[in-house]
C-alpha cells in the first residue's frame, strides 16, 4: 500500500496544483469580466438619467426626484439611486438603499470639486456595491447636483462559487479517474505477476515442489520464478534420493536414535509434511523481571520435554498458543520463527488468545472440567457453558490456523493433549485427504465417570474424526472403547481395538511416551561447577539428598508426600540431619482458585513439617518454589539419591524417566507411584501406594538404607528400558502407524 501511495501520489499532487492554478487564472478572468459588465451598465444607466436629473436639480422637484429613485426599487441587481445636490446633500434615495446616504462619503466632495465621474467598490453593510457617480451641469456649465447609481456585486461571487465548484468537482473526478486507471494498470502490470509468483511461492513453501511457475513473462519476474522452479527441481530429487536412502538405513539400525527416527519419517512420510498441534509452546519469549530484558526459555511440562526433540529431529511446523508477554516481538509478519533459537530446526507458530479465550478454554473447560475429571484424585470438575463456548471457539482458531499452512499433498497432523478434543473434526471437514492422530497425554477414565460430562458426544465425537487415538497404557485405550461402546452409537472391534462410527474408522493404540536418553551426557566441567554450587548452598555434605520435580497441582500427591517424610522421620529418627529432600516446585494454572489454594496447602505444610523437624541449620525439606529449565534441573537428578514420584493419578510422568536416564552412575533409588503410565514400565522403582502413608514412610527408609549392589542393579535395568522405549521410539511408532492409515 506504501509503495502505490510511492507511485500515485506525486501525480496526483501535480495534477491538483495544475488544476488549481488554472482555476485560479480562469477564476480572475471570469472576475474581471464580471466587474467590466457592471461597470458599463452603470456608466450606461447613469448617462440615461442625465436628462431627467437636470430637470429636478432646475426646478428643485423633490416629487419627481422620489419618483425617479424609487424607480429602481424593482430592478434586481441594481440596488438603487441617489440624487445629491451642489452641497453634496442627498435629496432622493432608492428606499432600498435608504442608509446609503446617512454615513459621510469623502469621494463627493472629491467629485464636486473636480466635476469628473467615478466608479469604485464601495461598502454597503455586510457586502460590497458597485457605485457610479456622475455629474449634472446646468447650460453654463456649473454643477446642479450628482447622480450615483449603486450597482448589487454579491451575484459575482456567486458566479465565482459556482466556477470553483465546478472545478472542484471536474477535479475530484479527474483525480478518481486517474486512479483507477493507474490502479488496474498497476495491477495488471506488477500486482497480479506478483500475486501468481506468491502463490507458486506459497505452494512450494508448502512443499508442493511438482507444479510449475504460471508466470509468462520474461522480465526480471520472470527470471526470479524461472530460479525458484530450478530450486524446487533440485529440492525434488533430493527428497527422492533421501527418501529412498532412509529406507535403507532402517533395516540396519536396531536402537531408536535421532537418525532413525528422521530416516522413519523420510521413508514413511515422504514428502508429506508434519504439523504438530498443542497449546503449551515449546520456546516462550518473556520479559526478565530483574533485567528488564527479553529472554527465551523452555516452559516445563512433559508434551515440550518429549515432543521438542522429536520436532528438532524431522523439522515440520509446531503451532501453539503464544502465552508469552514477550513472543508477539520475535514472530515474522505471518507469527511464525524458526527455534531453537540460533539453531532453526523447525517452524514454531504462535496462535494469539485474548483474556476471554484463554480463560474460559484453559483455565476453564480444559482445567477445571476435563483435567480433574480424567484424574481421579476426588476433586470435582466445574463444566460451564461460557467455557464451553470459549472452547470451541479456540478450537476453530487453531483449526483455521492448520488448515492456512496445509499443502495440496496430504498431510500428516499430530494433536497434542486435551484441549483440542474439537480441531480434527473441523480440519476433517475441509481436508478428508489429512491424516490425523490424537495423543492423550493424560489419563482416560472409565465410561461412568466420562458420562458426568455434559458435552460428552460432541467430545467424542471430535475425537473419533481422527485417523489414530494414542495413550500411554493400554488401561487407558480400554477405557476410552469402553466410553465409545456404551456412550456414543458406534462398534467398537476389541481384536483391532479400532471404533468404527458411520464408516470411519479410528484406530486406538498404546505409545507409552518417553524421553532421549542420549540427552543426558557425561557430566561436563559445567555440570560439575553447579553440583559444587548446589551441595554448598544446601549444605549437602554428606547428606543422603531426595529430590521432587513438580508442577503444584493436586494430582502429583504433594501433600502425601510432605506427609510420608514427615512419618519416616517420625518413625526412623536416627535419620534427621543425615536426609535432605528437595522439592522443586512450579507455580501452576494460579487463576483457578483449586490450584491457588492446593499452593497455600504445601506452603503450609511444608513450614509445619521443617518447624517439628529442624535442628539447628538443618531443616528436612528445602521447597524451591518457581520455574526451573531442564538445564537447571539436570544438576539435581545427578547429586539425588532418590527421586520421588508420587503422583494420585498420571498417564505416565516423564519425571521418573528423566532422573533414570540422568543417573549413569547407577547410584540411585527410584519411589514411584503405582497410579502412573512410568510403573507399568519401570518395574524396578520401589512401588508405593502414595495414599497409604506407612507405607510411603516405609520405602522411603528402603530407599535410604538400600545396599549399593541392589541400587545399581534396579537402575541398570530401568535405564535399559528406557534406553530401548526411548522418546524416539515412541514417535517413530506413532508415525509408522500413521502412515499406515494414510489415505491417498
């Protein structure tokens, strides 16, 4: 728009200061036309009272004189006529004019003196008049008197008027003429080669490498599309060439690694392209409070911690919710940027929310309704219908924002978690040819409780549009058949564990999800400087350290866990002052008044339990409450003897395997709870039910007095099964299965 105001603007100013000199030539002309006219009228009609004037100034006939003037009463644009005598005393006024005559006019004297006419502008009132006066000479040639015809002036300016309207308005037209036709030759000329070159551009943005530039043109555009086309040319084979060489390799690599993973999707995908969907963003630009400047981090959670590498290994496109106050600085102009900052991998899209949206689709329907009510841990989901609302709304959002990126090839979409229970219905709707998965990242309940919902078929029912349904546990997929069969009208096929729903079929598998343990490398001179800094802070010389790595929310048994220690050091006393336990804690979801009271709770308990136990410096828990990057929290996996897991109710928890595949030494103890995805897998661990406390008391004691022989064994064979089930396994499972149900 800039540049077209660049190219019009300086015609259209010459033009109007043109035109606007010509109307004001034509306009002085036209004036002085008009005044010409006047002037030989009055001269014309002042010489034809010459004769009558005499004759009233001889006889002093005052009753003719009235007659005369008042004869002018019904002309127009002649205002009237005075009849002075050799005094310069009026002795007869047009009534019209009547006040001409009270104020004092020096050019009568002036004319009486020198006995010549004269004819000038004069001021009448509010406007101007055109007077002529002319003298009246008796046989001898003395003046008898003078007569003054005044003349009305006001219709030249409406002539005037008039002819700057009409300029004005020849002006406009010619300046909206000139547009137009600059306009449609712009576009015919600059825009419309611009607009089919952006779109080629779009296209083969989009990956569509195949079809060929629709520019004819052999000018500098022309050159520019014809380079593109060589570049996609080029691009296509290399695709082909590594497409065909990942198939090779596949057969020989046994361990799922980066380069396995990148070689399943170049084999299985091909040169269709990967979108992954989530709300939680995996890089956050926000403002440092102290400094004031704009930094990037890396939000905690297990959907970044599992899903960043994979994204980094295969590129693709991530789209999430812009949360951060700062990110809104660092997107192009179409909200995208390449991350991990200064090492581009992929594309990371931010969708914008407003307060509204972000409260009633978060905070409200996914946090307060579906998260408690997939996780049993006794608190009560709150289903409103404004966030009901605000939920499908977000959801045709992110929808409307995939479906801007999706190319002509069918494409693979990957959707993450349960706030977007909605989207593959509404992108299904536009593009069948998408093939879809859907991985829970939590729990599902069984049919009873999912029944409590009040928009159960409607989520159901966006949820079986997809192609693929992940979970961690099989439990979970047989509870989610379970909801199909009795909830919705559908046939669910136990053997293939599909549901099939008026011919569509939705396959429901289990992916347990995990982490990269090749993440975790040897401690460098880095990590070995902030375990030094770590152990003096805390005074953790020889100290047996147990750590917790949390979000505050009521389901990761917090509180339990605060009570367990609190009952293990009543219980083994000769522990205190020789056991530290270390909760890392991450404020959480803070606006829903649940999570903001469950925060007062552990602050509360954890100040009671440190006031009954301390002694002198030392104190049994140190609560760091506040967001820790992976980077951070690395150093304190490798100085913890034990790590305690105590979720109520988790679909899998990445915690326990990050502290595994963190400690090569094989010098720790893993406490996990039985109501996570991570026990079915990590056998190893000690097991506890975290709402029996004895219990708890009691493997945290096992954990402590465990001997070396056994902590190692245990560990040793849960990093085995992680480094086997790894992060990349889990992607390259679901896409291999993916790829299976592709379409077309």
């Amino acid at each position: 728009m800039k540049r077209m105001l660049f190219f019009i603007l300086p015609i259209l100013v010459i033009i109007s200061v043109a035109f606007t000199i010509f109307g004001i030539i034509h306009v002085r002309v036209e004036e002085e036309k008009q005044m010409d006219e006047i002037r030989r009228k009055a001269i014309a009609v002042n010489e034809s009272l010459g004769l009558s004037a005499r004759h009233i100034l001889l006889n002093n006939d005052l009753k003719s004189a009235r007659a005369l003037t008042e004869s002018f009463q019904r002309r127009e644009r002649l205002q009237g006529c005075v009849i002075y005598d050799t005094s310069g005393k009026v002795v007869a006024v047009t009534e019209r004019i009547a006040d001409w005559g009270n104020t004092r006019k020096p050019y009568i004297e002036t004319i009486l003196e020198e006995k010549s006419p004269r004819g000038a502008l004069e001021k009448f009132g509010n406007y101007s008049a055109y007077s002529y006066v002319r003298p009246i000479f008796d046989d001898d040639g003395h003046i008898l008197g003078l007569v003054e015809v005044v003349y009305d002036t006001s219709y030249v300016l409406t002539t005037l008027a008039s002819i700057w309207k009409r300029l004005s308005i020849t002006l406009i037209s010619l300046l909206v003429v000139i547009v137009l036709i600059m306009l449609l030759i712009q576009r015919q000329i600059f825009i419309l080669p611009i607009i089919h070159l952006t779109e080629w551009f779009q296209h083969f943005q989009r990956g569509e490498t195949n079809s060929p530039h629709s520019i004819k043109q052999v000018d500098e555009l022309g050159k520019l599309a014809s380079e593109v086309e060589q570049v996609a040319l080029s691009l296509r084979i290399a695709r082909k060439v590594v497409s065909e060489k990942a198939s090779e390799r596949l057969d020989k690599e046994e361990l799922w690694t980066v380069s396995k993973l990148r070689d399943t999707i170049q084999a299985r995908m091909g040169e269709n392209a990967l979108y992954m969907v989530s709300n939680r963003e995996p890089y956050m630009h926000t403002i440092n409070e102290v400094t004031g400047k704009a930094e990037c981090i890396q939000p905690a959670g297990g959907v970044v911690t599992a899903i960043d590498p994979i994204m980094r290994a295969c590129g693709g496109m991530w789209i999430a919710h812009g949360s951060g106050n700062a990110d809104r600085q660092f997107v192009n102009s179409k909200d995208k940027l390449g991350v991990p900052p200064e090492d581009d991998r992929y594309i990371l899209k931010r969708v914008w929310l407003s307060k509204e949206e972000e409260e009633g689709y978060y905070y409200g329907f996914s946090n307060e309704g579906l998260w408690p009510l997939c996780h049993i841990t006794h608190t009560r989901p709150i289903f409103r219908e404004s966030d009901w609302q605000e939920y499908i709304k977000v959801n045709r959002k992110f929808a409307d924002s995939v479906l801007e990126e999706l190319p002509a090839n069918p494409p693979f979409i990957f959707i993450q978690d349960y706030h977007f229970t909605l989207i593959a219905k509404m992108i299904k709707e536009k593009r069948p040819d998408a093939t879809i998965a859907l991985f829970w990242h939590i729990p599902w309940p069984n049919p009873e409780v999912f029944s409590t919902c009040p928009y159960q078929e409607q989520i159901l029912e966006g949820m079986l549009a997809c192609d693929l349904i992940g979970f961690h546990v099989q439990m979970h997929c047989n509870n989610f058949l379970d909801t199909a069969n009795r909830l919705l009208e559908s046939r669910v096929d136990t053997e293939t564990s599909k549901v099939i729903r008026f011919g569509k079929e939705t396959s429901i598998k289990s992916f347990p999800i995990s982490v990269d343990d090749n993440s975790c490398h040897d401690i460098s001179p880095e990590d070995s400087g902030r375990l030094e800094v770590i152990r003096k802070e805390f005074d953790l010389e020889n100290t047996i350290v147990a750590i917790g790595v949390d979000r505050i929310d009521y389901t990761k048994g917090l509180t339990e866990r605060i009570l367990a220690i609190d009952r293990f050091l009543e219980k083994y006393p000769e522990h205190k002052k020789k056991f530290v336990f270390i909760q890392i804690a991450a404020p959480s979801r803070t606006h829903i008044k649940r999570y903001h009271d469950f925060a007062g709770e552990v602050d509360e308990l954890v100040e009671k339990t440190n006031w009954k136990h301390s002694d002198g410096n030392w104190k049994p828990i140190i609560y760091l409450k506040r967001h820790f990057s992976q980077e951070e929290i690395r150093p304190y996996y490798m100085i913890a003897d034990i790590c305690i897991v105590s979720s109520l109710h988790d679909g899998m928890n990445l915690v326990a395997k990050e502290y595994v595949a963190t400690k090569k030494d094989l010098d720790g103890t893993l406490i996990l709870s039985r109501f996570t995805g991570a026990s079915k897998e990590l056998t190893q661990a000690i097991l506890i039910n975290p709402y029996s406390i004895e219990e708890f008391a009691d493997s945290i004691r096992l954990a402590v007095e465990m001997p070396a022989e056994e902590k190692s064994s245990r560990m040793t064979q849960m990093r085995n099964t992680i480094r086997t089930n790894n992060v990349y396994k889990w992607a390259g499972n679901i896409i291999t299965e993916l790829a299976s149900l592709r379409k077309c």
